[in-house]
C-alpha cells in the first residue's frame, strides 16, 4: 500500500480557505469539556483501519447513501457524464466517468446522493463554530482541528486557529504528524492541546499498515516536546494509539511505545490513550465503492484492552496517563 499523494486547496494567506468534509458539534472525545470539531479533508497516511476513509482523498468525492433513496432515478438523468446506473441493487457509481460535479446530488430530491467536502472561508468557519461558544464556557471545551491531517492546510490551519484564541476559544489539533516541520510551526503557536497518533513503533510495519514510515512523525514529536521545555505552545500533549487487531494491537507495539514516551517525552505528556478498535464505518467503505480489510473483524474483549493498557503502565510512563476507551465485545454469559 502506498500513503495518497494530496495537493489540498491552495490558501491565500489574506483570504484562506480549506476543504472540510464535516463538522461535529457537542464532541466530547476529542479533548477537554463539549468541543466541535472540524474535519479536515486530506490526509498523509493511509491506514488499513481508517475510520474516516472519506477523509484520505483532499477532493470531493461523491457517494450514494442507499438508506435515503426512492428509486426516482433522477440523479441517473441529470449525470451529465452517464456515471450512474439505477439497478434492482441500488445506483452504481462508475468512478472512471464521474467527475465529481454534484449535479446529481444537488437535484436528487432525496438526498440520496451527496458531495463528501466542501470549501470553507477563514471568516464563515470562525462564525460557525462560535455558534458554539456558550457549550464551551459551561464545559471546558472547545474548538478542534481533526481530520483527515489538518497539518496538511497549515496555512488555514494556523489562521483559523490565532482567530479562535483571538475570541479566548482554546484550541487542540489531531493530527497524525506526517507532514512538514514548516506545517507545525506555522499552526503551533495558536494550538493550545495536541492530540497526537502514535500507532506503530516499528518503522516497517508503520509504513506496511498506513504506507508511511514514521521518522518524520517522531521527529515531529520531539520538536513539540522540545517547544513545551521552552515554555511555548502547546501547553498540553496527549499521546492516542489506536489498537488494531492484526496490525497494532500487539504487546510488543505497545510496550515499544510506551519504552519511546518515557524516552523522549517523560514528563511531557498529560495522557496516553488506546482507542479500541471498532467497524462502525463499515458502511462509508460501501459507499465510496472500496472493500475494507478488517470489515469482519470483531472488536476486541475488555480483557485484552486491559491486558494491553497493563502492559503499557508497565512501559516505563508513569502509569496514571494511561487510559483506554472504547467498545469491546461483550462477555458471553
């Protein structure tokens, strides 16, 4: 598997824009208090177990959401390419022809058919998400930049981020950290938590599961730790690993991880958090037309997300920023 080559939109740095695929309101899993998150379409990596698969590809993409459709074959007409194709299965989508117009999706009475992505200004996205201010003062909360790789629009990125500390909103960043050392120090000093990925520690298997290796990621930490030594931002770092059955979800994975926080980071990161797999996304995989691996992978038993969060207080991080959260399967009785 090889990482997708992205070219985001190209930002002005008077008037930027992005390219998002969502905005999620009321998130309480992306850092401190009730947050909304923004969702950056774009991304550096391509892991096996994506959970956003319509985030890798930064240009829009069309996609038939077969619970909403009637039928009508209106989106098959108004193609003004002949993309699309109404069967007793539903529509198909031929990807070769399509060219991602929207024309289908905007007259598609249903809304059956629809357009992943779409262009935001620096000014409209800052006064959508402050429709949200009154959620963070009462909870802690916040704006956060998730995607996707948001790095990956650093120039908006930055942007969006110094407004929002202009209006007193605290900011976090998700990021993967494969992208230019530029990229962070651009976004950086507006960013007061970053939510960081450390999915695989073995340079080899990194780059054989998200078709990257992962020296630049680490080497992306380290520049981080090193600005909070100095006192800059950010002011708070959480480590996030995904545990991915047949791929990270390894005692070896995990204590390797854990061996390199104490390392390189000790003292610098406030929590490390394994993200249990899940296969909720299963259906985006349908609808973008691409098979996913680990569809008929179950989750993982409590038993081992505890196993593995053990082994990982046993790293040599200091056992209290350890966290697990998640579905697991549930226990037979």
């Amino acid at each position: 598997m090889h990482a997708i080559e992205n070219h985001p939109p190209d930002s002005d740095t008077r008037h930027p824009e992005a390219m998002l695929f969502e905005i999620q309101r009321l998130s309480t899993e992306d850092g401190p208090g009730i947050r909304t998150t923004v969702f950056f379409k774009g991304c550096s990596l391509a892991c096996t177990w994506c959970h956003n698969p319509e985030s890798i590809s930064a240009q829009p993409q069309l996609h038939w959401i077969a619970s909403r459709c009637i039928g009508c074959g209106t989106c098959c007409t108004e193609c003004p390419e002949g993309a699309l194709d109404l069967s007793a299965d539903g529509v198909t989508i031929d990807r070769t022809r399509c060219t991602n117009c929207g024309q289908c999706a905007a007259e598609c009475p249903s809304t059956a058919m629809e357009i992943i992505g779409t262009r935001w200004s620096l000014d409209n996205l800052v006064h959508e998400v402050l429709k949200d201010r009154a959620y963070f003062a009462s909870s802690g909360g916040g704006v956060t930049a998730g995607g996707g790789e948001p790095g990956l629009q650093a120039p908006f990125l930055a942007a969006f981020l110094r407004t929002l500390k202009q209006e007193s909103i605290h900011t976090a960043v998700d990021t993967c950290g494969c992208f230019s050392g530029r990229s962070l120090d651009d976004f950086l000093p507006f960013t007061d938590l970053v939510l960081y990925d450390l999915k695989e520690i073995d340079p080899n298997r990194h780059r054989m599961f998200t078709g990257c290796a992962n020296a630049r990621i680490l080497d992306n930490l380290q520049t981080i730790r090193a600005r909070m030594a100095a006192g800059a931002s950010p002011g708070e770092l959480w480590i996030r690993t995904p545990v991915i059955p047949d791929a990270t979800a390894t005692e070896a994975n995990i204590a390797g991880i854990g061996h390199w926080i104490a390392d390189h980071l000790r003292g610098a990161v406030s929590r490390w958090e394994l993200c249990a797999f899940n296969n909720l996304c299963r259906d985006k995989y349908l609808r973008l037309d691409r098979d996913w691996p680990l569809k008929a992978n179950p989750l993982l038993s409590r038993d081992m997300m505890e196993h593995l969060a053990d082994i990982a207080r046993c790293s040599g991080v200091d056992p209290d920023i350890v966290h697990w959260s998640g579905s697991t399967q549930c226990p037979v009785t």
